[in-house]
C-alpha cells in the first residue's frame, strides 16, 4: 500500500462517525450523542492503557483533555457543528 493510501486514526475514526451521522440524517434516525462519546472514549481509554507505559498515562490523559478541549473551540470558531435552538 502507498504512502498516500494510508489514512490516519483520526481519519479511520471521522469516516467511521460520519457514516453514521450521514445515515441517521438520511433515515431520521436520532443520533445518541452521549452514547457515541461514551464508545469513543473507551476506544481512548483502550488505546492509552495498551499503548503506553503506566507512569506515562497521566500525562496522555490530561493531553487528550487539553486537546479535545482545543479541537472542540476550533470548530466552534469556524462555525462547525450543529446549533440547537
């Protein structure tokens, strides 16, 4: 496979979340944003205990906080996302 074939986690991850989203869209489906949340944040929770040394968790941990906060105010100051009324 190609460099430019491989895609990221995050990619992997944001089609995977997009599928569902373009088909609750097309069906009427309610989305349960909690519940997505939750399932991904156990992947995360999979991730970093797999992935990394005990006395580095801690640390990943708080970085993935800081970043979702982060991630989550750049999309709002762009105007992404869905505004409830």
């Amino acid at each position: 496979m190609s460099e430019a074939a491989v895609t990221s986690i995050y990619e992997d991850v944001n089609n995977v979340v997009m599928g569902h989203l373009r088909k609750a869209l097309e069906t009427g489906e309610t989305i349960n944003v909690p519940d997505w949340a939750s399932d991904i944040s156990q992947a995360l929770a999979d991730m970093i205990l797999h992935g990394a040394p005990p006395a580095e968790q801690p640390t990943l941990i708080e970085h993935a906080h800081r970043q979702l906060d982060q991630h989550i105010a750049e999309k709002r100051a762009r105007g992404i996302g869905v505004e409830k009324h």
